[in-house]
C-alpha cells in the first residue's frame, strides 16, 4: 500500500486514518470492494467495476455515492500517490453499527481507497481442487465481490499445505466454478469455456471482456473436463496467469498457451 489514502471523503496519510472499531466491515464482513487497474492515467474497465459494484450494493441493501464521486475518488487517489501502473482497491462497508446482526435504520457506509505499485508478473500456476470448501452456488453472494473471503482463503491456504499456488473451487453440485481470486478458462474440445454465472462463478471485469472479444462460451464443466483440456489460464482484473499443472498432471504440454496470452493484450 502506497501512502495516502481516500478515506470518507479525505486524502489521509496511511498510517494516521483509522476506521472505528464499531465498523460492521471489520465486525461482520458486512461490505464490499472492488480491485481495479490502474495504467495510463485511468482506470481500466472502470464503468464495468462501478456497475458490479453498484450491482453488489443493491444485493446487500447498502447505499453508495453516485459513480462520478467513486470514479473521482480513485483517480484521485492514484494521482495523489503518484501511481503509473497499478492496483486501486475500493471498499464499501456497511459503516458503524451496534452490537448484533441488525443493521442501523440508515446506514452510514465506510468508503475507503487504497492504491498499490504494479507488482512483478506472476510465474505460470500449478493448482490442485480445494477439497477444504465449495462455492456455494445458490448463495446471492457468489455473484458480488463481498469483503467475507474466507472460503477462498481456506482454499488458497490448502493449496500452499499441497505445494501448490492456487485452488480450483468446485461448487457444491461438483462442478467447477472458479478460482480463489480469479475466473477460469479452459480449451475443452477446441473451444474456448469458462464457468457460468449459476455456476457460483463471479462476474469479472477481464472474463467479459475475454468472452467478447475471444468468442469464449460459458459451459458448465465437471473436474473431468479440465484434466483434459489442453489448455487453462486464470484472469482477474490485475492479471492473467496460465495453469500448468493441475492436481499433479500437466496441462495440454505443460507450457503456458496462446489463448492466455491474447486474454493478457487486452485492455
């Protein structure tokens, strides 16, 4: 994290701003957040992130800002740290709140931006299926990035115990759904699919941008599916990340694909 923060409205130093110990976010994982790319002096995606976030806040009944004051707090925030290239978080949670599940009569929600440096590109992944947890596909929360992510971490920390980077989450009919914090897209019998939305998958940014521009398909796939497709990548809106191995076996050669690498050329 870089060292200023947008925090309810204010430029703040990182280590000065503090969110009250009543917050529901910290409390309940009541909220959420969006992770965006920052290149060029602008967001990318941007009008697709506020739209599923504005989405989110319908589902979990928060009220936010109106889009031009998100979109002009992230810029601002990237600005005031000097960012180029990088990461932008956004968090919505649902604000202070008494003891107990209830929310206040009309909540107040926290808004906070923080901005991060572009990191160094990940290595290809060798993954292994969570066996810990599933997506729960029926839960309205699989389609919105809520700030409770304790499902994928138990995944992810499953992976690292197997020597693994990451985790393919079945959801809980055994299909595959996606990864701990990313869409995932495999070439099966020469097309290219990813989860669908009833699938537990989430609605990313890149995953729609990939279906439109790459005539990719949803298909619901079973873990058979992927031990022989020929090829499997990972996107988020920061990253693409080929899969070479999955559950100890190869994918396709065993070297990163050229469907991962056009889904990484788009903006």
């Amino acid at each position: 994290m870089t060292g200023l923060v947008w925090l309810n409205g204010a430029l703040l130093p990182a280590a000065s701003a503090g969110i009250g110990v009543a917050d529901r976010g910290f409390l309940l994982g009541d909220g959420l957040f969006e992770t965006l790319c920052w290149r060029d002096g602008a967001v990318v995606r941007l009008d697709a992130h506020l739209s599923r976030l504005v989405r989110g806040a319908t589902v979990l009944g928060l009220p936010l800002p109106p889009p031009a004051i998100l979109a002009a707090a992230l810029a601002d925030t990237a600005v005031a740290n000097d960012l180029t290239d990088g990461a932008l978080r956004l968090t919505v949670s649902a604000g202070p709140g008494a003891r107990g599940l209830p929310r206040p009569a009309v909540p107040a929600p926290t808004l906070l931006v923080t901005a991060a440096p572009a990191g160094t590109p990940l290595p290809p992944a060798r993954v292994v299926t969570a066996t810990v947890t599933r997506r729960n596909e029926h839960s309205p929360l699989s389609g919105v990035k809520c700030l409770n992510y304790l499902d994928q971490i138990l995944a992810r920390n499953e992976a690292t115990a197997r020597g693994a980077d990451d985790a393919v989450l079945l959801n809980t009919a055994g299909q595959v759904a996606c990864a701990t914090a990313a869409t995932l897209f495999a070439m099966v019998d020469g097309a290219l699919v990813t989860p669908p939305l009833p699938s537990g998958a989430l609605p990313g940014t890149r995953r729609a941008a990939v279906l439109a521009a790459l005539g990719g398909e949803e298909r619901t796939l079973a873990p058979a599916d992927l031990s022989r497709a020929t090829e499997v990548f990972f996107t988020s809106s920061l990253m693409v990340r080929p899969v070479v191995a999955l559950d100890g076996q190869a994918v396709g050669d065993g070297r990163p694909g050229a469907m991962a690498a056009a889904a990484l050329r788009l903006t």
